[in-house]
C-alpha cells in the first residue's frame, strides 16, 4: 500500500467521522475474494440443487441460474455506486442512514444484521449436511439434532478464532478460498461431463414438473409449472448472497472507494457465470431426471456415486468440503464488521463492548464471538433448512434494496457527491429494478413449504419495531453528520493515538 493511498483512505474514513482502528491490509484480490468466499458456489450452489432439479427440472438451472445472476447484478450494481461514494465498515447501515435517514439506517442495520447471521447458521448447516453426506457412512456420522449442534459449535467457533487472530490470517485463508472455489467448480464441471453416461443438453431448456411425490416432496404438489420456476430462482437468489462483505471491510481495504465496488460486482459476475456452468454440467450429466428428482434433497450425492469413481468423488467431496468451511469463515468476518459498525454509532445493547478493537490483531473480537454465538443460538430451534434459506434470502436482499431505494430519492438532491465508481441516471433505473426484485423476493420466498419463514419474519417485524418506538428512536442518534463530524476530530485523533500506543507495547501476534 502506498503512502499516499492510505491517507487517502485514512482521510475519507475521517470525513465521515471515524478513525481507522481496523487494519488496512486487504488488496483487491482479497475484498474480491471475501464476498466470494461467502457467495461460494460449493456450498449453497450444491447444497440446495433440489430446488431446482425437484421443482421445474433442467430448465430451473439452465434458464434459472441466468435470471437469478441477473437480479443479483441489479443489486451488486446499485450498491457499487453508494459503496464507491461511503467506503466504510457496514456499509449498507452507514449508507441507508446517509441517504435515508436514522429509522431507516437503523432498520437497515438489523435487518441486514439478522440476515448475515442466519446466512452463517444456513452455510454451517448445509457444511454439517454435505459432511454427512460425504462422509458420514465412512466416520459413522448420521444426521441429528445433538451431531448438527455439536458440528456448529465447534466449527463456527474455528471460525471465530481465525477471525479473532487479525484480518491478515482471514484474507489469506479466504484468498485461498477464491481460488480453491474456481478450480473446485472448474474439476467437477470436467469431471461431471468426461463421466456422464450421456449428455442431454436439451434438458437446460426443458421444463418439467416434479412436484409433490415426484420430486422427493421439495415442492408442494402445484400444477403451475411458471410457479415452480419461480421458487427455483431460490437457488441461485439464496446462493449469491454475502456480497455485502465487500462493503463491509472497506476500512480494511486498501483503496476502498475503487476496490470495494470492484470486488462487490466481480465476485457477483464471476459466481454467477461458474455455477451456471457447473449446474448444467450437472444437469446434463444427470442418469435419469425423473429418478433425480425424486432422490429430493439428496439429489447431489445421488448423481455422484452414479457418475464418479468413488476415490475422485473424495476427491472432489473433500475440495468442497474446505470450499464450505472457508465461506462460514469469511462470513464471520462479515458479521463482526456489520456489528462493530453498528455499535461504534451506539446501535446495540453493550455497544461499549462491541465496538472495541483488539490492539494487538487490531480487529473487533467482542463483535467476532456474539456474531458466532448467534449464529450457533439460531440453529437451537431453526431445524428446517429450506426455511432458514428463505428466511436469508428475504431478509438480506430486503437490507440490500433498503440502501439502493434510498439512494434513488436522494439521487441529485441531498446525494450529490459520488464516488469514482458512478453510473451517473442509470443509478436510477437499476434502483428502481432492485426494488421490484426484492419484493419478488420476498414473495416467493414464503411460498410453501416455507410457510415458517413468513411467521419468522413476522416476529422479526415485530420485535424491530417495537424496539424503535419504545426505546431506540429517543435513544439512537445515527452516524454522524454535519456539524458532528467535525466535532469528532479530537476523539478520533485520540482513538488512533491510544490504539498505536497499545499496539507498540503488546506482544507480537
């Protein structure tokens, strides 16, 4: 990093009234390859398949992986722009409370708060199913309520202990992990295809309807074919998520106002174009779809040990396997910025607490340790893992249009000074999309089965807002602005004082 790059970054950070206690380690291969890490095409991209090969068939993935990639471009696209304007650590918080106003930064904040926690109990619970799934016969491990819990525990707390060791140690592993994703999803596609007993590409555009008994009860039995496609783009919709995470580390970023909006598009488009690759490769190496779609939730094991040599599919189950456990890694990461951020304005209970910052790995443990807490409570009682996709989907793409919408009233009127990333009026029509989208969204996301996740979001809406009326709108102030700012230079002088001082006089890391 360059001198004059850090006091650019050091500059914009204290502009918007913060001082920079995170490390700024991260290039742009790593905020590329941290929300990439997240979106991993090996963990949800596999582990929910059945939506698509037990609903519409081949045509919800040849068909459904480019409309899905598409929304999430819409949405990649709009917060590029606010991101390359407000490069800070939880960004859609800071963005929607610049752009929109306190009560909607702060609900923003949560909702966004809530969905990156539930993405990282739907990663680690799919992680414990395909590891059952892999290996389970072979370790004798079996499904079950005690094996899952135990597995979360003890992998998510991995998780927050790398996390905790300083970003240097995580954005090596999840570099690792963007590689390890590209080539994972480059090997099965070859192998899926060399081993395939026939190739049957017009299935990619063939619709089909296997709901209720024929597609292993994923579905609900539905004469609507349109409906099942529809429910399908839940794959692709829950798979490209966490690309927040970009925004996220943008303190930690070198360059952040070009770089963050670069890795939060690239890591979208190139997810995008390797899982569409990689599910019609699966598709089309399928041995019979009628037959896979009845094997339900199974589906992806069932066409491995159909198609592949047992030794080159532990092969392939071990790279994926790696592949799952670095998303969740690369998740935390992203949970504890969104809850530093947060608590650094006094947005959480114990923000005193939860705004600290390590001075010897110069990153937030608190905020590491009750993002995994968490995530590991939410599995106690979230049993059904289609319900805690849904409930993901809905949520994060809720916290990602919230921004975007607010950005498209203030577009030209108190927004005026953007980044070096700028769409110029086309910000507005792509706005105007997002919104559109994540109202489908949320739609189809509480279809049946997943009639649960309607409830659990209900009480989400309900307990948020009653938070606000009765305490939080008397109480939270926001980020700052205005004349705060400039009111905040001599403690923000202070805080990095006192943070350099600790650092020098703590052991080495």
């Amino acid at each position: 990093m360059s001198e004059d790059e850090a006091s650019d970054d050091v500059a914009a950070l204290h502009a918007m009234g913060y001082a920079q206690e995170l490390a700024r380690n991260m290039g742009r291969f790593s905020n590329f390859a941290i929300s990439f890490s997240i979106i991993c095409i090996l963990s949800g991209g596999v582990n929910s398949l059945a939506q698509a090969t037990s609903g519409a068939g081949g045509a919800a993935v040849g068909l459904g992986w480019p409309i899905g990639g598409g929304c999430a471009l819409l949405f990649a696209l709009g917060m590029a722009q606010i991101a390359s304007a407000y490069p800070t650590a939880g960004g859609l918080y800071h963005w929607s409370s610049i752009l929109g106003g306190r009560f909607w930064g702060w609900l923003t904040a949560w909702f966004n708060l809530i969905g990156l926690i539930t993405v990282l109990a739907a990663i680690n619970v799919g992680t414990f199913g395909f590891f059952v799934g892999a290996f389970g016969s072979s370790l004798h491990v079996s499904a079950g309520y005690w094996p899952q819990l135990i597995f979360m525990v003890v992998v998510t707390g991995l998780h927050g202990l790398v996390n905790h060791l300083g970003i240097k140690l995580t954005s090596r592993l999840t570099d690792l992990s963007g590689y390890l994703i590209l080539g994972g999803a480059v090997l099965l596609t070859a192998l899926l295809l060399i081993y395939a007993p026939s190739h049957h590409i017009e299935r990619l555009w063939t619709f089909a309807n296997y709901s209720g008994d024929a597609g292993g009860g994923v579905w609900p039995r539905t004469g609507s074919v349109f409906m099942l496609l529809m429910l399908g783009l839940l794959l692709p919709v829950y798979t490209l998520t966490g690309y927040d995470a970009s925004a996220h580390t943008a303190e930690e970023t070198v360059d952040a106002s070009r770089n963050v909006p670069r890795g939060i598009i690239h890591a979208v488009i190139w997810a995008s174009l390797f899982a569409w690759v990689l599910s019609c490769a699966f598709v089309i190496a399928i041995p019979d779809m009628k037959e896979a779609a009845r094997q339900g939730w199974n589906v992806f094991f069932w066409v491995m040990d159909k198609t592949l040599p047992r030794p080159v599919e532990l092969l392939v189950y071990a790279v994926i396997f790696v592949a799952q456990f670095l998303a969740g890694l690369a998740t935390v990461t992203s949970v504890s910025r969104m809850i530093f951020a947060f608590a650094r304005d006094d947005g959480l209970p114990a923000s005193h607490l939860f705004k600290k910052v390590s001075p010897r790995f110069r990153t937030p443990v608190a905020a590491i340790w009750v993002g995994v807490g968490l995530a590991v409570a939410f599995t106690v009682y979230a049993d059904a893992y289609s319900t805690v996709v849904s409930v993901t989907s809905i949520i994060l793409y809720m916290s990602y249009a919230m921004p975007i919408a607010a950005g498209l009233f203030a577009y030209g009127r108190s927004w005026t000074r953007m980044g070096p990333w700028d769409m110029g009026p086309a910000y507005r029509i792509v706005a105007g999309l997002c919104i559109a989208v994540s109202l489908g969204i949320f739609y189809i996301g509480v279809q049946p089965p997943n009639g649960q996740a309607l409830v659990v979001l209900l009480a989400i809406f309900a307990i948020t807002g009653a938070l606000w009326l009765v305490s939080e709108r008397k109480r939270f102030k926001g980020p700052p602005i205005g004349s705060e700012i400039a009111k905040r230079r001599a403690e923000i002088a202070e805080a990095e004082s006192l943070l350099d001082a600790a650092a020098e006089a703590a052991p080495p890391a």
